[in-house]
C-alpha cells in the first residue's frame, strides 16, 4: 500500500497523493525518490515470498499431503479466497508460486468453489486471477491444469466420472436453461478458454503425454455438446442463441479437435439454428 500511495504501483494502486500527509519525509530528489521505490518493491516481494511459504508453494513445494490439505482448507471458504485471489493478482504472472496456485485450484475447483451456491460475480475475481497466472503459464503446467480441471483431484470425482468443474460447464444450476438463463457455468468456461488459448499460443497443446491431453480435451468437447444439447431442448428463442453460447471456448477448442469431433461440434451447432 505504501509503495501504491507513493507511486501507483501493483493492482489497484494509482497516484493516491504520496506526499499527503507524509510531509517531505517521504524523500527528496530522483535519487532518494529512486531508493525508496527499490526498498518498498524489495519488502513487498519478501512478503509475497512468506505467503507463498505459508501457502506451500514453490519454490518451498514439496510439503506433499500437509501442503494440500493447507492450501485447500484456506480456499474452501470465501475469505481464504480473496486472499488468494488478491496474492495471485499481486504475483508477477509468470511466478512459479502463481502456476502451483493455479494448478491446485483447477484440481479442485469443483469441490471447493464451483460448487458452492455463489453467483458469477462472487466468484469472477477469483476467475480472473486464475485466467491472469493461466496466461504466463510455462507449457508444461497447461496440461496439468487442463487434466485438474476435467478429472479433479485425485481422491474424488463429479457424476459420470467429470470432475465437478467439467460437470457444471454444461449445468450450472437446475433449470437455469429452463429458466431462460445460458446452461453454462461463466467461470468454468473462462478457465477452459483460458488454458486452450495458452496451449494455442505455445504452438502445441503440451510436454508429456499427448494421449492424456487428447484424453482430456475429448472430455471437454463431449462436455460441451452436452451443453449444447440442453441449450437445444431448453426452447430459448434463437434471438438469444448468439448471448449464450460459448463462442470463446468454441474458438479456442476447435484447433485442438479430431475433424470427426469437429464434425460433431459443427452438427450441433446447426441443430440450433
């Protein structure tokens, strides 16, 4: 916050007057003006360090079973998560403490939040930390977050074998096509957009093993005409179609895609015209 007031500097910051109320002890001259900015970027960076300590993430991962239930425990209440939401905003994107963060919460996304009976707007600044750090993500970590995200954790899935993420992309709420509202989960779909445009941007879909990334963008393919499928049968008038389909996702999973899923993709969006 001081180095904010002083200098519109991090998130949310802007030029709050440096001066007011500090008299002229803030520091007089380029020199002292330019010491004092160093000073308050290098204490702002070792507090960030210590929640990333205290959070388990790297470059101190490695806490195995203590280190999850910690992170976990703090995101499965709301608090917790605009905690992280403001450390993740605060974190240079490329920060390996940012893609760990990031990692964990698509893996368990479902249980601890998507799940939750929390509107788009409560949960989209948590949404938009996570598609920030997704966007500096090293290659490697997209496939991973990409697998948390359509198979969950690793002790616990959604219905039919979907993590809960995955599920909800297609059925946020009962009725919520019924109702006139898109059968699409905004979160959801912004973190899948968000990991199949940073693949796309890296050239490939990911290191490691190809077969699970097919693997799991079938899954989201599949979980998509199922949303599609809904939209279909909910009667919403084809005036609003073009307000409620996932024209982003679209965009973004078609590179990623068989020409046969291509082909199940194209025939259901006709269906809805």
């Amino acid at each position: 916050r001081m180095l904010a007031a002083r200098f519109g500097a991090g998130p949310g910051g802007g030029d709050l007057g440096g001066d007011a109320g500090g008299g002229g002890s803030w520091g007089a001259g380029e020199e002292a003006s330019t010491w004092l900015r160093e000073d308050l970027e290098a204490r702002r960076g070792a507090l960030l360090e210590g929640v990333c300590k205290e959070l388990f993430l790297p470059p101190q991962a490695g806490g195995g079973v203590e280190a999850e239930l910690i992170f976990l425990w703090i995101v499965s209440n709301r608090r917790g998560r605009k905690l992280l939401e403001r450390f993740l905003w605060r974190l240079p994107p490329g920060h390996p403490g940012a893609g760990e963060a990031t990692r964990r919460s698509c893996g368990d996304l479902g249980r601890q939040i998507f799940s939750r009976a929390e509107s788009a707007a409560e949960q989209a600044g948590f949404v938009g930390a996570l598609v920030r750090a997704v966007s500096e993500m090293p290659r490697a970590l997209v496939g991973e977050c990409l697998t948390g995200f359509c198979r969950g954790g690793t002790d616990q899935e959604g219905e039919k074998g979907r993590s809960e993420p995955l599920a909800r992309l297609a059925d946020p709420a009962p009725g919520a096509a019924a109702a006139g509202g898109a059968p699409f989960h905004e979160g959801s779909l912004a973190i899948a957009t968000a990991l199949l445009r940073r693949a796309g941007a890296l050239g490939a879909a990911a290191t490691g093993d190809t077969a699970v990334w097919a693997a799991d963008v079938s899954s989201l393919c599949s979980a998509l005409l199922d949303g599609l499928k809904v939209l279909g049968a909910s009667g919403v008038p084809g005036a609003q179609l073009q307000r409620v389909l996932p024209l982003d996702l679209i965009r973004a999973l078609l590179p990623q895609l068989s020409d046969a899923q291509r082909g199940d993709l194209r025939n259901a969006l006709v269906s809805l015209q």
